[in-house]
C-alpha cells in the first residue's frame, strides 16, 4: 500500500477540490506556477494550488496512488510548520519526512530554509519528485532530497544511524488502516535519535490509529501539540525518552 493515508479529504484546511484555488488563508490563489523543462508530469490527476509562507506551491496529485493524493494531515502539518517557525525553526536543519506522499510538507519545510530529504515507496515517488522539483528549483534555499523509503526495510544499511541524523522527522497521515504499521513504528524508532523531534500528524478514525498512538506514548516522551477538529486530525510532537 501507498505510504499515505486513504479516505476523502475534509474542508477547512486550505485546499479545494471543486476547481478552485485556495491559499492556507483562504484566498484565492491565481494558477501561475509552470513546470521545469525537465520535469515530466505525471499520470494525470488534479491540481491543488496554496499558498505557505508567502510562496505559491502548486501540487499535482496522481490519480494512480493513495499515497499521491493530498490528505488532511499534511495540510495540517504544513500550516503548524508555517505558524510555529519561533517553536520549530527548521532554518539550516535536517529534515526527513516519510511518508511524503505528494511532497506538501517536505516543500514546505524547505522553504522555510531546511536540508530536506523526502521519502516514500518506489512508485510514489516520481510524482513526489515532479512536485518538489516544480516548486523548489527558483528557490534559493537548499535542494531537496527524494529517496526511497520501504518502511522496516533495509533501514540499517541504507540510513545507518552512525551517519544519517535529523533534526525533524516529519510524518503525515501515514497511520490507517494498513498492515504495515509495526514496520512504521520500527521506522520511527530507528530515526527518532536524542535529540530528534518527530512531528506527527495524522486523521483519527480507525481503531489501529488510537492503538498505534498508544504504543507511541509508551516508546517516547509524546504529547499533543494541536488538535483540528473539523477534520480529526491530531499533531503529536514524540522525542527519545530520556533514561
């Protein structure tokens, strides 16, 4: 399954799905943003347009991969990231998300001046790389990274810890219904070193979120940041527990 949470999205958190174009503020966004050359769009899917940290981002979805779709948590996530920059400077940090999905976060938290690297599985991740190319590439902040990301898999040899350290992994709706969360929470675990600050957002419906939130509250120090309740969504803030 696609490293994205599956279900409709909800209103209220800055996107539109009726063809119009809405900022995070709620203005409309006129549709201006153009390709690289060198991008290949993707299979066809909407466009959704916002607008974070004063710079229009324009987002193709794919019609092919829950994961490639817009979900309520990473809208969430990105207007905490936009609104909190004094909490959570990412200015000149390092960065991962997993998860990435369509790239909305990853975007903005390299404009907001972080070493970003974006990860999710194989074939996710030609749409994620368009979308972050289109949107970063006049940007004189630092180049994203986009890799792949199995979670479980592979993590010692391709992300070992002696090398690979971030200051913020960031993670949006990546916890549904799917079979693939013990993996998600091993992935954490490797990621999440001292010093490390994992910011979690995600839609609340299932029963295997709350249960999956409960292990998170016995593995790390793990408290509630922001709540938006028109859209269940939850944003956790999980650090190493100190011995």
């Amino acid at each position: 399954p696609a490293q994205a949470a599956q279900g409709p999205t909800q209103p209220g958190l800055s996107t539109s799905r009726d063809g119009a174009s809405i900022s995070s503020t709620g203005q409309p966004v006129k549709n201006t943003a153009s390709a690289p050359s060198a991008a290949r769009l993707p299979t066809s899917g909407e466009q959704m347009h916002y607008i974070y940290a004063g710079q229009h981002i324009v987002i193709q979805e794919s019609i092919e991969h829950f994961g490639a779709v817009v979900w309520p948590g990473a809208l969430a996530l990105s207007q905490y990231l936009e609104s909190n920059q004094e909490r959570f400077n990412l200015k000149d940090k390092k960065v991962l998300e997993i998860g990435a999905g369509t790239g909305l976060v990853s975007i903005v938290a390299s404009i907001l001046g972080a070493y970003v690297t974006a990860t999710d599985l194989p074939e996710v991740l030609e749409n994620l790389s368009f979308n972050i190319s289109r949107n970063t590439h006049n940007m004189n902040t630092h180049k994203p990274e986009v890799r792949k990301l199995v979670w479980g898999e592979d993590l010692n040899e391709d992300f070992p810890s002696s090398t690979y350290h971030y200051d913020f992994i960031l993670a949006s709706d990546v916890v549904y219904h799917h079979t693939a969360l013990d993996a998600l929470l091993a992935t954490m675990v490797h990621f999440c070193q001292p010093g490390t600050v994992l910011l979690w957002a995600n839609k609340f419906r299932f029963s295997t979120d709350y249960e999956f939130l409960e292990q998170l509250y016995n593995i790390f120090d793990t408290s509630i940041l922001a709540e938006f309740p028109e859209s269940n969504v939850k944003l956790l803030k999980a650090t190493v527990r100190e011995n």
